[in-house]
C-alpha cells in the first residue's frame, strides 16, 4: 500500500511525521513525507520510497 503523509510546516512537527513514516515503512508499505505549502503551477511528482 501507498501512504502519503502531508502536513504544514509547523515548528516542531516535522520529526513525528519522519517517525510515522519510518514505522510505516518497517511494515512494509511505500511512505510519502510533504511537508510545507504547495508552489503555484506545481504538479504532484513521484517520490521515492523512505529507505529509514
């Protein structure tokens, strides 16, 4: 399974997200990590998986 993790950048926050992503991926599923605004005219990219 994919799972995207996104969030806002909030001070702070940014190492809970990395640890759920971690947890994630040991279980065996493909993580995403967005943080912080959207560019104007961006356009989602693949990523690649965590590698923890």
């Amino acid at each position: 399974m994919k799972i995207i993790v996104a969030a806002p950048p909030i001070p702070g926050e940014t190492l809970p997200l990395l640890q759920l992503a971690a947890a994630l991926s040991e279980r065996g599923h493909r993580v995403t990590v967005r943080t912080g605004p959207p560019t104007p005219g961006s356009r989602p990219r693949p990523s690649r998986p965590w590698t923890g």
